[in-house]
C-alpha cells in the first residue's frame, strides 16, 4: 500500500511539472502557425520555399559593402527555420566554395561541390543574402550599429527586418576564413569565374 502511494504521489509531481511545459510547447507552435512569431522575428525575403536541408559556404575572404543582419524565419514544405539573414549590397568572394551532402538510398552519401574563382579573381554578388543559423570567420567591420530596429537598416536596398526586431548595419564587412551553415541564398546577380560543379560519391564538403 505505501509503495503504491508513493507511485501516485510521483506521478503527480510529474504531472504538476510536464502540463505547464506541454502548454508553453503548444503555445509556442500555434504562435509560429499562426504567424505571431514571424511578425516579432521578420520573414525571409526570400521569394521561394527552401528545402530545410543545411548546405556550407566557405571562401578564404568575403570583402562586402553594405551590410545588415537580423533575424527571419524561413519557410519550408514542412517546418519553419529560424536563421540569422545576412545582406550584402556588393560582395567579393575569394576561394569560394559550396557543398551539400545528400543522401541517396543504396548508394549512401552523394556530395554536390560549386567552386568558384581564385585568391587574385573572386567571385561577385550583387544583392547577397544568405539565411545562416551557424557563420564563423574573423570578421572586421567599419561604422557598425548593433542593435538598431531591423525595419530601419539601409544598409542593402529592400532589405529590411520587422519593426522591433533587433539588427544591426555596417558601412563595410570583411570576413576571413568564411565558414557558413546556410538554407538558402539569393543575389541579384552573381559572378563565378572558373565555376567547376562536382557530383561525387561519398562525404566531401568544403569544411
């Protein structure tokens, strides 16, 4: 009898816990299905659905002007990501490469490679916007503001945040030894010298 008092009184104290967790859980999912969470974030501009799947971006230097950050939530099939969108008004990329690794039922992982141009001719972006949740690198910037409304950056024409969201703009942004984890990327245009596209079996990424 005491052993099994002690299995109810348990089971209640877990209740008592896991109901309030469970709450702010469901709370938290209807806020993002029903947009509430996308309008205190900022949505990506991006005018297409991504895939969700991580791709890498590294280059030995990106040298960019006009610069702006904030937070966005990317919009899949399925999910909705929550990224960190970087913009670039004109970018030059060093040593560029792209990775994604796939996997393909019998024939295990399959990686797709972009490389483009060299340490003396970059690759170039106009309008570049990448959507990243992990980007490491030492990075120098000139005349930035940290923690500026998001819906006030100019940095990159028509690229603005939510109102309230927290952002931040530079004049200029130089990034060496880029290692970006990213779901999407967008430019108005962009350059690549010398692009050679790989297909190969097994795990290659760029880093």
């Amino acid at each position: 009898m005491r052993a099994r008092i002690t299995g109810r009184t348990r089971w209640r104290r877990l209740t008592v816990v896991m109901v309030p967790t469970l709450l702010v859980s469901a709370a938290l999912c209807t806020a993002m299905a029903r947009g509430a969470l996308a309008a205190s974030f900022g949505v990506s501009t991006n005018s297409f659905t991504v895939s969700g799947r991580t791709f890498e971006i590294g280059a030995s230097t990106l040298a960019g002007r006009g610069f702006v950050q904030f937070g966005v939530l990317d919009r899949g099939a399925h999910a909705t990501y929550p990224e960190a969108l970087s913009g670039i008004r004109s970018a030059d990329l060093y040593n560029l490469c792209q990775s994604v690794v796939q996997g393909v039922p019998i024939l295990g992982p399959v990686t797709l490679r972009l490389t483009s141009g060299s340490s003396r001719v970059p690759a170039h972006a106009d309008r570049l916007v990448a959507d990243s949740h992990d980007l490491r690198g030492d990075a120098l910037f000139h005349n930035i503001n940290i923690g500026q409304d998001a819906a006030t950056v100019r940095g990159v024409p028509g690229v603005r945040g939510a109102p309230g969201g927290f952002g931040e703009q530079a004049d200029t942004v130089r990034i060496d030894r880029l290692r970006q984890q990213t779901r999407s990327v967008s430019a108005a245009t962009f350059r690549l010298p010398g692009l050679h596209l790989s297909v190969r079996l097994g795990s290659h990424p760029c880093f």
